[in-house]
C-alpha cells in the first residue's frame, strides 16, 4: 500500500494525517543521507587517519569527496527526475549508494576511501534531491515552508543520532562498522521506497531532459535574480555548518581532550538546538513573513560565528566555544526551511532541477569550506571559526543584494492544526 498526502497547490497548510505523518518520515529518511553519511564517522575521523597511515587533511578528503559527488549527484539526477518522474531515478541511486558504503567498508587506503566516498554521494543525491523536488510537487507558499519545518523534525535527528551511533560503533569495532549500518540503512530505505512511496510526478508534469533543455533550464535558474540569492545565502551558510562539521572533530577532541562519546554527545547537543528551531520556525512562519525569519537566522548565525572565532582566538575555553556553536548550528533550523521554501517558491515545473541546484550550491560551498578549515591545522579552533564567521557574513551579504521582498510570493497566515 502506498503513502501520499492530498496534492496542495494553495498556500494553507492541511491538517496533519496519519498518511502525511508517514509521508514526513519516509522523505526525512530520505533527505538525512547526507548528515547520517557525515555525521555517523566523524568520530572516527582521527582513528582512520592512524590506520590508514594517512595526514589529517587528506582524511578530511573523504568529506570533501562526499560533498563533491551529492553535488554532481543532484545536477544530473535532478533534471532526470523531472523528466522520467521521480520514483527511478531514487530508487537506482539506493542501489548505488549500499555499493558505496561497501566500498567505504572495505578501502585498504585513503585514497581508495575517497574515492568509494564519492560513490556512496552520488547514490545518497538521489534522496537528497528528490525529496526536496517531492515536496514542490505536492506543496507551494507557506505550506511549503511549512512542510519543510517538519522536515526539520525528522533532519534534525540525524545530526543528534548519528555521531552519538557512530561512537558507540566505535566501543564494538572499527570505523568500518560504521560504513556497514550505513549499508543497511540504505536497504531499508530502498524497501520503504518501493513498497511504500508513490510516483509523485504525473506524466503530464514531466519535462524533456535532452542537454539542451537542461542546460538552458540551469541558465535560467542562474539569471533568475532571487533564486540565485537564496540559493547562495543557503549555500553559503552550509559552508559554515562544514566548517563546523569538519573542523570540530579534530578540535573539540584534539585540543579541548573530548573523548569520541563526549565528542558525539556535544555534536547531538547541537543537533537538538536545530530541531527546536525548526519547530519554532513552522509555528510562526504564518505569522510572520518568510524572508523576515530568513533575514533573523541569518544575522543570528553571522554574529555566533564572529563568537567562535572570539572563543578561539581569547581562549575562552570549552563553554565559551560550545555556547556560540550551540547558536549557530540551531540557526540552521530558521535559514534552511525558510531560504528553501522562497527559492523553490516559482520553480513548480522545473522542482528537480531548482532542488539540484539550490543542493549543489549548498554542498559544494560547503566543500569550498572544508579545506579551508583543513589548511588551519588540527591543533586549534581558530580556522574553524575564521571559516565559520567569513561565511555567516557572505551569506548575509548575498541575501542583503541580491534578493528583494518582491521576489516571493507574501506568505499567508496559517489557521492552527
């Protein structure tokens, strides 16, 4: 028996039902692969460096990787789904994704780990990108913003959940555990899709996916003045949340003495802070306008991230860096709903390839930021918080130039569920 929600054009968000609960579920699982295929092995990151012989930074490679190949992953998937519905495309890039995480669980080197991380993106777009594209299909306006707070609900777990899996993983085996309940989550995943979610594209919705098509659909998106600001105020506050992400590891347990489950429980911490935010955020984006909450989240992440860095560089210790942390990551939690809602707000004939490109922007500013952090050294905090208030300012910046309030629709208010 498959689950889907009544199709809603309108503005006003439906009552929650026992199908749309389950419909929450099934494209949360879906969209979580990426912060459960980082976030699951990021305490594992100094334990692969020793085994595998291998520097800090080229460790750090295999995020950089990962991010590469979801943004690969989401140009070409994205327009593909548009143009043979959305059901194929997710469930050959499920397949491709449990291959990945074999391979990930087998590299003899850390070039060879790269290298399978890049698999296992590109399989793990498909959920990302398609999930985001299903949720235009069904919603617009505020319920769109909306539905995508809920989102949140289930998103926000993988961060709290996965590095706190990953380390007990650790107390049992090795990292290459880690990479095989990934495995398995795939699987599970590939099944529910199968058996559970419908197409969610009618053929008469479809359009062509020839090169030409694509490539002026892509060219329209980037002259399409607000899209590419909002995109690019998303994307670049990613790029703050992989700094975070990728330096935090090395530098929580490096400098600061956190053991891995320490390591994981503060990382879930942080993760909780997101969920709350974005319950907060679906609550009252009927009543107040969405680019207004973007614009709040924004200024709240730019202003955490100068906090960080103050941390690092007056040595505040462990409390000072992990308060304002704590503030930026939970501004996620307002940015990410509200920035993707106003991208894809008139995008509902091309969903899959605005749904790419406002990913691809996402990740691969995000793996702008990595190596950036990377090139710090692991003996300090300070790159990390460099990374992270450099961005939370370009973030501001191109929502501040680039995006009018006209280049929404008005949100509306919402009657309470």
């Amino acid at each position: 028996m498959t689950i889907a929600p009544e199709r809603v054009e309108e503005t006003v968000a439906r009552p929650l039902t026992t199908g749309r609960a389950r419909f929450v579920l099934i494209l949360g699982g879906l969209s979580a692969f990426g912060p459960l295929s980082i976030d699951m092995y990021l305490p594992a990151l100094p334990q692969m460096a020793g085994e595998l012989r291998a520097a800090d930074a080229t460790v750090q490679l295999t995020l950089s990787a990962f991010i590469i190949g979801l943004a690969i992953g989401q140009l070409i998937l994205g327009p593909l789904s548009d143009a043979i519905g959305r059901r194929k495309p997710l469930v050959a890039g499920l397949a491709l994704y449990m291959v990945g995480s074999i391979l990930c669980a087998i590299a003899p080197t850390a070039e060879l780990l790269i290298a399978a991380r890049g698999v296992q993106a590109f399989g793990a777009a498909a959920g990302i990108v398609i999930a985001r594209a299903t949720v235009r299909d069904f919603y617009s306006g505020t319920a769109m913003t909306k539905f995508f707070s809920l989102l949140m609900l289930v998103n926000g777990l993988a961060p709290i959940l996965a590095p706190i899996i990953g380390g007990q993983i650790l107390n049992w085996t090795s990292w290459r555990g880690v990479f095989v309940c990934l495995t398995a989550f795939g699987a599970i995943l590939l099944a529910v899709v199968f058996f559970l979610l419908p197409e969610p594209l009618p053929e008469e919705r479809r359009t062509p996916a020839r090169f030409g098509s694509v490539l002026r659909k892509y060219a329209s998106l980037f002259g399409d003045r607000g899209f590419l600001g909002y995109a690019l105020a998303s994307g670049l506050m990613f790029g703050s949340l992989f700094a975070y992400i990728s330096g935090s590891s090395f530098a929580l347990q490096g400098v600061y003495g956190l053991s891995p489950q320490a390591y994981s429980l503060v990382f879930g911490l942080n993760g909780i802070g997101i969920v709350l935010v974005g319950q907060l955020n679906g609550r009252i984006v009927g009543r107040f306008p969405e680019r207004t909450l973007l614009t709040v989240g924004l200024v709240i992440a730019a202003v955490a991230g100068f906090g960080v860095l103050a941390a690092a560089v007056l040595d505040l210790g462990l409390i000072g860096l992990l308060i304002p942390l704590f503030i930026l990551v939970s501004s996620i939690g307002m940015v990410a709903p509200n920035a993707s809602s106003l991208a894809l707000a008139e995008q509902a004939r091309s969903a899959g390839s605005a749904s790419a490109l406002l990913g691809v922007l996402q990740f691969v500013v995000g793996g702008l930021a990595t190596p950036l952090v990377g090139l710090g050294g692991a003996g300090t905090a300070v790159p990390m918080g460099i990374t992270m208030a450099g961005f939370g300012v370009l973030a501001l910046l191109a929502f501040g130039t680039m995006t009018r309030p006209s280049s929404a629709p008005e949100a509306l208010a919402l009657p309470q569920a």
